[in-house]
C-alpha cells in the first residue's frame, strides 16, 4: 500500500510542474489546484523528488 500524499490547496499556486513531472501521480482538480490521484503511479524517491521536492511552494507532503 502506498503512502499517502497530501497537497494543501490553499498553497498550491497551480504551476503544474508536478503533473508535469509526474502525471501518472498529479493532477489539476475540480478548483485547478494539483491533486494526488495514484500514490501506487511511481516509485516513492520519485514522487519525492519530482513532486515534493520540486513543488516551488512545498505544498505537497507525505501524511505522517
């Protein structure tokens, strides 16, 4: 079972460049923001670092 991945909203500024990295992980929702739709869509060190790592913002976090 993969980690969970949550992305605060209310900072995620829409830049997209973890869905570009990783869009068989990221999303936009409904509100344009960035979501995780499939934690299982890559290796954990590449979600850390192509998504968590690179998000200008550091809205996207592992839930603890």
């Amino acid at each position: 079972m993969a980690r969970e991945i949550i992305i605060d909203e209310d900072v995620c500024i829409s830049c997209g460049l973890c869905i570009n990295n990783l869009p068989e992980v990221f999303r936009f929702n409904a509100n344009g923001k960035a979501e995780c739709y499939d934690p299982e869509g890559a290796p954990e060190d590449e979600i850390q670092s192509e998504g968590i790592d690179a998000c200008p913002v550091l809205c996207i976090h592992w839930k603890d």
